[in-house]
C-alpha cells in the first residue's frame, strides 16, 4: 500500500461545527477525534509562514496502516520540531497561517499545498508571539498589507483560503466598529477569501471577556461569504442562543470542543470515550508526550469526577504511551496498533466486497 493519500476536500462553510485553531491542542490527535465525533472540518493551531517555508516534509511509517506525512523544522540547537502533521485518518483540514507577508505567506501555502484541503491567515491571535511579527490581530490595522497577503495566498493554491478575525471595538456612538467590521469584510471578500471566522471578542479581548454574537448579524446580512461564528460556544445552547443572536449557520469551537460532551456529536459522548480516543489517536500519530499529555489534560476539564486527581497526578509522571495506557486503563501502545490494524482489514475486505 503507498505511504500516500490525498486530502479530503474542503467543505463549503455554509453550514457546520469546525474545531478552531489553537496552539498546541489542534494538532493531529485532536483533529482525527473531532472528526471522529462528526466535526465538518478541523483547523490546525496557527503555523508561522518562516516555520513552514524552512520545513522539510517526510513520510514516517509508524508500524501501524496509517503513515504520518510531517513537515519537520529543527531549532538553532538542531532539535527537530514538527511543524505540521496529517495521516489518512484527518477529515478535511485547514492550514492556520501566521503571516505579514505576501512572499513568505506565497511560499508557505506553496510548501504544504498538496496536504491540506484549505488555508486560513490568522488575523485574530492577540498573543505577544503573533503581534510582534505584526502578525494576529495586527492584521485588523493594516488593511492593505492583509490584503496582499490573503491574494497571495489565494493566488498561491487552488483550494480555498479563509481568514478568522475579531470584531473591531465599538468607539464611539457612530458604530466606528460595525463600520470596521464591514471594511474588514469587503478587503477579504475582494481578495478572493471564501468564508471569514470572527471571533466576537475585541482585539484586546481576554477569552473571559464577553463575548457579543449580536454583533455577527450585520456582518453575516452584508457578506456574500459565509461567516462562522466563534467564541463562547462551551454548550449545546450556546450554540442556538449564538444562531439566534447572529443567524449564523456555521459555528467554530475552542475550548468547548474539549467539553464534557461531544460538542461536534450534538449528542452526548461519555467523557471517558472522548479521552480514549485522544490516547488512541496520539499513539497512531506517535505525539511527542509533552504534546498527548498537554492534550488529555486539556480534556481533563469538565471531567473532574471521571478522572480522579491521584490519576491526573500520576499521568503527568508518564514517560511513554504505556503508561499512561496503564494510569487510564486504555490499553498499551501496541494494544492501539493492533486495533486499528484490524479495523484496516475490515475495512480493506468490505471494500473488495
Ligand atoms: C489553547 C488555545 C490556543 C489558541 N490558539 C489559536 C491559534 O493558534 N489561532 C487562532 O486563530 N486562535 C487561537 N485561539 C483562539 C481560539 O481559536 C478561539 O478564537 C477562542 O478561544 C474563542 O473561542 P472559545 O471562547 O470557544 O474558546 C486559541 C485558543 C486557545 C484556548
């Protein structure tokens, strides 16, 4: 069997539950589990365009049916540093980039073209790593260089280019923001963007902040291009009060998509379900530990009564899969391989069928 597959197709943003980027915990483990659980389509955490553009990309097979395509950069002390990742087992993904150049942003859509479905450029991100590269929500004040940026990536690819950005803050009574809001809209429509993410917090927003879904409806009314609505969205009736509020018919979950039940499911899923397959999945794409540990932890929330303290503690003691198959009694690394080797074969034999 070849070592290569081909990315699945983006959808067409209209409608549906997308995973948001999110440093750290959008990576591939939590990809494939929220595609698992139904998501439409799932964003990666945000790539800076030098990290990709210096990346070189490897097939690595894991002993298991699902070879990992990586693109893997080293630091200045020569350790290597993964800078994307994908396996047959992703739904459709869009590549997050971290840009404030056109050339750069060119060559790093160009790198990683042939493995994702789509690109998004991050203009939301208000954290020092972002804004001090003018990058993130930097991006919201210099409409013309964004602009370049988003036509050269739309010039760059032939799969679809997206942007995720906040609401502009509402300054005074003449609705400066709104205004904003609209001019941001127009720039990215007219470089060829096929849908836009607001976040509906301010620039200066913590993620504690109030979020204004209200404020979504002009813009979803104006746009020809859906707009999916994000932030805040922790509950199955987050999401209806966010449609109400906005019209909105597609919906982007962060923290919530780790939540107690299965945000993407709209159903509930025992929470314990939902930590399996985060494990098995961060054993198939062999994570690093820092990263299958950051992750689990990160599922941990809401499920205080699941998963005891003493087993919280001990997990972070864990040094390798086993271990930590052992602490949640999920079963050891080759327990997965063997798993999903037999759902391969399954799936191979109906196939021929
Ligand atoms: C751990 C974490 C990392 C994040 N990293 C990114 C990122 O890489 N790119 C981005 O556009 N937003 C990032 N965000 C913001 C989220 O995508 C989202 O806009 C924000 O959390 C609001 O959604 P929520 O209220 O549902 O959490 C991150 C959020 C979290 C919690």
């Amino acid at each position: 069997m070849s070592d290569e597959f081909e990315p699945k197709a983006a959808p067409n943003f209209a409608e549906g539950l997308y995973l948001a980027p999110m440093v750290r915990a959008s990576t591939l483990p939590m990809r494939i589990t929220a595609t698992q659980l139904g998501a439409t389509a799932c964003f990666t955490d945000v790539i800076i365009d030098q990290k990709l553009m210096k990346s070189k990309r490897q097939v690595r097979n894991n002993g298991t049916p699902y070879p990992i395509v990586e693109y893997i950069v080293h630091d200045s002390s020569g350790n290597p540093n993964t800078a994307f990742q994908t396996c047959a087992l992703e739904g459709p993904v869009i590549c997050q980039i971290g840009s404030a150049n056109d050339v750069y942003a060119t060559s790093a859509v160009t790198k990683v073209d042939r493995d994702v479905s789509a690109f998004d450029l991050n203009c939301g991100c208000n954290v020092s790593f972002s804004t001090k590269g003018d990058m993130g929500v930097n991006r919201m004040f210099d409409l013309e260089s964004t602009s370049a940026v988003l036509k050269a990536m739309v010039r760059a690819t032939n799969k679809p280019v997206t942007v995720k950005t906040r609401l502009y803050h509402e300054i005074d009574p003449d609705n400066v923001g709104q205004r904003r809001d609209l001019e941001f809209l127009a720039m990215a429509e007219q470089a060829g963007v096929k849908a836009i993410t607001i976040h509906a917090r301010y620039p200066k927003d913590s993620r504690s902040a109030a979020v204004h879904w209200e404020r979504l409806r002009l813009i979803r009314e104006s746009a020809n291009i859906p707009v999916i609505a994000n932030g805040g969205l922790m509950t199955e009736d987050d999401i209806t009060a966010c449609q109400d509020a906005s019209g909105c018919t597609s919906f982007m979950l962060a923290r919530g998509a780790f939540s107690g039940i299965s945000m993407f499911h709209r159903a509930p899923v025992d929470g314990i379900d939902f930590l399996a397959k985060l494990y098995d999945a961060s054993v198939l794409c062999n994570v690093s530990m820092k990263n299958a540990k950051y992750n689990l932890n990160f599922g941990f929330k809401g499920r205080k009564a699941l998963v005891p303290t003493e087993k919280r503690v001990a997990l972070q003691l864990c040094k390798s899969f086993d271990e930590i198959g052992a602490v949640l009694n999920f079963g050891s690394a080759a327990d997965v391989a063997r798993r999903y080797s037999s759902d391969m074969e399954t799936k191979r034999s109906n196939d021929s069928d």
